[in-house]
C-alpha cells in the first residue's frame, strides 16, 4: 500500500552521506534518552549503525514494550513494525517511521474487507467457533484486532510453531493470514501434512475450495507470500552445495516448502544471525534471506564464506526506504519540536490488536 511521504528538504537529499550521519550524531546526541532508534536486520548498514537495539520484527516488539523511558521511538523498518511499537508503547511515547512507504507487499495481501468475507464463508461453512485466527506479525493492526476479537493471536517467524501449538490446543482448526509459507513450514515441522493444508484464494469465490475442503481442512493458509524470500527455489540449494560440498543452507521460513525441506537449518533473521555467528571459523553458510542482511553477515564473519543462496541480488525495496536522508530528517524534526511520520493506531483496533500480541508475549 502506498503512503504518502512527503518529498525531503533537498538540503537532505543532495547532502553528501558523512552530513547526514553527522545530522544524526547530532540528534542523537540531543535527544539522549528521550530517544530510541530500533533497527530490523534488514536495514542499510547507513541506517542500522544508528541503531540503539537491532533484531527481528519479534525482539523489537519487545524492545519497544520493554522501554517506557524513551518518548520518541524511531523505527527503522517497515510499517506493520511501528504500529506494532505504537500498539505496545505507553501513551506518552510516539513512534515515527523516517519514510512512510516504507510498507510490506506481504502485509497489504491480507485486507480487513477480505478476511472480514472469508470469516462469513467460515461461519457459514464450518464451526467457525472452532476455527482460530492466526495473524503473522506482517499484517496492519486492524487484522491482528481481528484475530484478537476472534480469540486468536499475532505470531513470528522466531515463535511460529508455538503459537499454532497453543492455536490447535484451543480449536480444530487455523486460519493463518497473510504469509502461505510461514503457516505451511510450520504445519509440517508439526507433522502435519499437506493433505491437512488448504490455500485460500481471496480472490476466487470461497476462497476457491469445496465446502468438504474447508471443513476437513486443519490449515487454511492464506494465498499470500514474500517477493523477496519468494525467490528462493531449489536449485539454489542445489547450486550451493555444487559449489561448496561442505555449505550450511540456512534460510527465513517465508521461502517456499520445498527450499526449507532441502537446507540445513530454518529460522527467522535472528536466528540466522545467530546461527552464522555462532558457525565454526572456515564454514561456508547459504543464506536465503535479504541481501543487505546477508552482505553485513558477509562483512562480519570475515573468516567464513557467507553468501546469499540466490546469486542475484534480493533486497526488500520497502525496507531500502529508510536511508541516511529520511533518518536524519525524521530526527531532526523532533529537535525542532516538529515531528513527522508519526504511526499512530486507534484506540478500539490498539485495544484488540494488544490483545492478539500479548497472547503471542505470553506464549512465548
Ligand atoms: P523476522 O521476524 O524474521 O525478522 O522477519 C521479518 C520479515 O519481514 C522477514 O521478511
Ligand atoms: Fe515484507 Fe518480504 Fe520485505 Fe519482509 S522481506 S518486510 S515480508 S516484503
């Protein structure tokens, strides 16, 4: 979905990048405590050295819910991450996101009309009282209220498999929105199979399955996907091990099943992070994720080989948004008692939407 993001002051944008770093020094600087800047994995190295906390979409979720000191939260990420912060901050603290488009083409898949419709089939098709609503953490806040009103939760790609634990310990069935992958990865790692599985199309009618499917269905995985992680396929995996007979295949579960089922290893960016860092010197690791992150894993383990599993480059264009310019910007404004970018939910979808994350907090 496209927000509108105001053109920068070109005093910004043609500034070379040692001025718009020393922009943010200053800020920073200024705000001290007052200030706290979350960073995702995937973010430019430009921006993700400003950082007071990096993780992925799960850890800062905490970070921000964990930090009422700072009045102003900047996040360098993408939208569906500040409302999130927004949800889970106190009303004194204000979240600001430095580029407004800077949204996920997976979140905007799932809409609150759609979902609204399918949960009508369902109703009127299956015990819908059975049926509970899982939300990936990609999604706007209006669908994770939904699930919290529905007795669901939010998930993560770090806390997936005991969500959907927690999920079919309360009901027969999962509807899990927007990510197919997410849902069917973990479905199989609880051995389930995919006769157990159906995709819902929102496009067709009834989602495109036969009343008996939707019934008998314990997963009802919504048509949606990553374009970035979406590009990963098999050959890949092939390809590397060629190459590199001894490699670790380590990959985000937003890939296809079919890549997840042939690497070593499948975790969410901090588990990447983690696994990388924690690899014997001289290992070769694939790793199926964003290219910035991969090249920093690259840059930080010199005694290993890191690359990316798809040779041609694979960042996430919403995330790349968020550079030096818009950061200091954003940063700036707040000195001058100005803020912009401000993400802000309201009160009835912040309250329900709460619900849903805090159940995913205390699972976990
Ligand atoms: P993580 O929660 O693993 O950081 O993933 C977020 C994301 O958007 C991956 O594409
Ligand atoms: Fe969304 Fe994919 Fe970008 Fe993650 S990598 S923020 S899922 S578009």
């Amino acid at each position: 979905m496209l927000r509108l993001q105001v053109p920068l002051p070109d005093r910004y944008t043609v500034a070379p990048l040692e001025e718009n770093e020393a922009r943010i020094r200053a800020a920073k600087e200024l705000l001290g405590d007052q200030l706290l800047i979350l960073g995702h994995h995937y973010q430019r190295d430009e921006v993700i050295q400003f950082a007071d906390a990096r993780g992925d979409s799960f850890n800062l979720a905490r970070f921000a819910a964990d930090n009422a000191a700072a009045t102003h939260i900047v996040f360098c990420g993408v939208h569906f991450m500040a409302e999130a912060a927004d949800i889970l901050t106190g009303p004194h603290q204000h979240v600001y996101l430095p580029d407004l488009n800077a949204g996920c083409s997976m979140a905007d898949m799932a809409d609150t009309d759609s979902v609204d419709e399918c949960w009508d089939v369902l109703s009127e098709v299956t015990d819908v009282e059975a049926v509970v609503p899982i939300t990936y953490m990609n999604s706007s806040a209006a669908l994770k209220a939904f699930v919290g009103r529905n007795g669901g939760a939010v998930c993560t790609s770090s806390n997936a498999r005991a969500v959907l634990d927690w999920a079919l310990g309360r009901g027969r069935q999962l509807l899990f929105f927007p990510d197919q992958h997410l849902g069917r990865n973990t479905g199989y790692q609880m051995g389930f199979t995919e006769a157990d599985m159906r995709v819902w199309n929102p496009n067709l009618e009834a989602g495109g399955l036969e009343e008996r499917e939707i019934k008998e269905a314990t997963f009802l995985l919504w048509r949606g996907h990553c374009s970035v992680h979406q590009r990963f396929t098999p050959d890949h995996v092939r390809a590397a091990r060629a190459e590199h007979p001894s490699v670790t295949v380590i990959v985000h579960p937003e890939c296809a099943h079919e890549v997840v089922e042939l690497a070593d290893e499948v975790g969410s960016t901090e588990y990447i992070l983690r696994a990388v860092s924690s690899a014997p010197a001289g290992a070769a690791i694939a790793v199926g994720t964003e290219i910035h992150m991969v090249q920093r894993l690259a840059q930080e383990n010199p005694d290993k080989t890191v690359f990316s599993l798809d040779p041609l480059v694979c960042p996430c264009s919403t995330m790349f948004r968020i550079d030096a310019p818009h950061l200091a910007w954003c940063l700036d404004q707040i000195v001058a008692g100005q803020p912009v970018n401000r993400i802000t939910v309201d009160d009835d979808t912040a309250e329900w939407a709460r619900v849903a994350l805090r159940r995913m907090l205390q699972i976990t």
